[in-house]
C-alpha cells in the first residue's frame, strides 16, 4: 500500500444518476445493475450520493406516509458527498472510510470530475494483503538486514490505529484533520479541535506502573467516546496525549462538550494520589476554525492555536477547558480543591 495511488485500487464502473431522480428510478437501477450505491452527479461532478441504507431509510417512510411516492435524490442522498483524487494515496482512502463511517468513496480528478469508486471492503481486502507481504519478508530467513529493516518500516507505515487505545495514530489524525479543513474552507463550515493531556500522567505511572497507567489511558478513551457524537473523532497524538476532532461545531459548543466531558471523569472519582487535587482529571485546549474568521491555509494554525490554549490551563490549576480567544485567557472549567467542583470561571 505505500506507494500506490488510489487510481490503482479503484473501480471505474460506477452508476450516477442526476440530482432529481426519483427514489422509484434510483431503486430500478441498483436492481438492474445490482450496485449497492449510487453517485448523484451535476455533469460530472459528484453532489450526492445514495446507498443501500438510504433508501431502505426513505423507503420506510414512503410506506408509512412520512413521505410523498415521488421523492428526489436530492432530498434524501448524503450530501455533501466525500471524495478522494486519483493521485491520492490508497492509505488515504482507508484513514477517510474509517474515520467518517463510510462504505464509498467517489474518485475524481483534479478538476472534480468523477473517474471511479472505492469501495470499504476492497481498501480492507488491499490493506490486509499489504500487511501479510511486509509480515512475511520480515519472515524470510534469507532476507538481508537492510531488507528487514525496509519492510519493518513499511510494516509502521500501514498502521492507521494505536494499538492500545483503537483510536486512529498521529499519521491518521493528520490526514483527517486535513480533509476535515479543506471542507471546512471549501463549505465555508467550521470546525473545532480539543487537545487532550492526562494531568500528572508520569506520577500516575510512577505510582501506580506503566500497566495501570495504560488501563487509565483506555478508561479515559471510554469516557471520551461516550461523551461525544458518532461524526466526532478522537487520535492519540502522543503519550498520554489526545485530540478530540469535532466537524461542524463552533468554538462555545465544542468548549461545552469538553467541559462536560471533564466533569464526566471527575464524576468517576479515579484516585490519583500523586496529584494535588487527589483524583485523574484531563486538562484541554480547544480552538476553532469559523466562518467569520479570516482564511486560514492550514489546520495546523488550529492545532497551534488548541495547543496553546491547553499550555494555559497546564500553568494554572490544570483540569480546566481553554479556549483560544487571543491570548486563550477563557479557562473554561476547573476543579476545586475543596469542593472537588468548581463553577465555571
């Protein structure tokens, strides 16, 4: 898979269909072809796109009367649609499927012109292969140590998952969050990022040892993605560091859902004895990308910006939530020595 560009991988038979067919015409053609999707298009650009689910989904309410018979595609079809370019990496296409929950990946070229479809099944297939090629020539008994050492490497770069946590790796978390900016830019939507750090996390370790200190860092990871929408995802960028990627969410509501996540862990009451406030607690960052704000070429200005929001509350108290606002004076949330809750600041 290193090395190879999604063009190689995909399939060129794909079946569109314009943007006011009918969800009867839509259902005629996947039987016709036995297609489990099919891609809305304006010309040759990709709009939309209708699966199996969706019209199982629209269909359900067409028999219940929650719908009218003649409903069009685009009424119903996800929108707008995810693609992938051609010349993009194949490991690409597999971070954006795993990521954003999606089964198919429309290819197109560099003018967005549609050109092929991916599929899940096929990049897991292509994927799983990979693996068991770079395993095997690490097993082969006369491979030389430079050929060893290539295809360990090679091994490193297919993994897109930590493999404690089962979130998505730093090499991941950077591909998201570029997709994720370029259609924040491209749709004028915004979108915010929360930088994670487990509060006294060496002392814990020290404490209590690496192995308890591992088991924390899954129970935190539980108490994140319970906390958190479905479309929202979370990436292990560093040792006891996280990043909660929350698409469509403006700064005060991604500070809010962060703000409830802490009081979550703190409600669990997780004894830390090492740390000063006597408990596990999380100290964050958060900032935003938003429309009103001037253009920003890169996600990593946002990265920047949450990191440096999150040094704020690691000078201070630490278990709090900051925003950045210039000077990322806006500490959310904190604990109390005392009370063990504090108001919001």
């Amino acid at each position: 898979m290193p090395g190879q560009d999604v063009r190689a991988l995909m399939s060129m038979k794909v079946l569109c269909a314009p943007p006011e067919a009918s969800a009867r015409e839509l259902v005629a053609l996947m039987h016709a072809h036995t297609y489990s999707c099919i891609v809305i298009s304006d010309g040759d650009r990709p709009v939309g796109i209708v699966t199996e689910r969706d019209l199982v989904g629209v269909l359900h309410q067409i028999l219940n009367g929650e719908q009218r018979n003649e409903v069009a595609a685009s009424e119903f079809m996800s929108a707008p649609v995810l693609t992938i370019q051609e010349d993009r990496p194949v490991f690409e296409a597999l971070v954006l499927c795993r990521s954003r929950h999606v089964r198919h990946l429309p290819v197109v070229d560099r003018n967005g012109g549609l050109v092929g479809l991916l599929t899940q099944s096929d990049l897991i297939g292509h994927h799983l292969r990979s693996i068991e090629v770079e395993r095997a020539r690490l097993d082969d008994p006369n491979a030389e140590a430079r050929d060893l050492i290539a295809a360990n490497e090679r091994l490193k770069a297919l993994a897109h998952e930590d493999a404690l946590l089962g979130v998505g790796n730093r090499r991941a978390m950077e591909i998201d969050l570029q997709y994720t900016h370029e259609a924040s830019l491209r749709y004028s939507s915004p979108y915010s990022i929360a930088l994670c750090d487990v509060d006294y996390f060496k002392l814990y370790n020290d404490t209590y040892g690496h192995q308890a200190g591992d088991g924390i860092l899954c129970r935190i990871v539980e108490v994140l993605q319970t906390g958190i929408r479905k479309s929202d995802r979370i990436y292990r960028y560093g040792g006891d560091e996280l990043l909660v990627l929350l698409p469509m969410t403006p700064l005060e509501s991604a500070k809010s859902t962060l703000q409830r996540l802490l009081e979550d862990l703190v409600g669990l009451e997780i004894g830390h004895s090492a740390s000063p406030l006597g408990q596990l607690t999380l100290s964050c960052g958060v900032s935003a990308m938003q429309p009103s704000r001037r253009r920003i070429l890169s996600w990593k200005q946002i990265f920047d910006e949450a990191d440096h929001a999150l040094y704020r509350v690691k000078r201070g108290s630490r278990n709090g939530v900051a925003t950045f606002k210039g000077r990322a004076k806006d500490i959310a949330y904190g604990l109390d020595e005392n009370s063990k809750r504090a108001p919001v600041a």
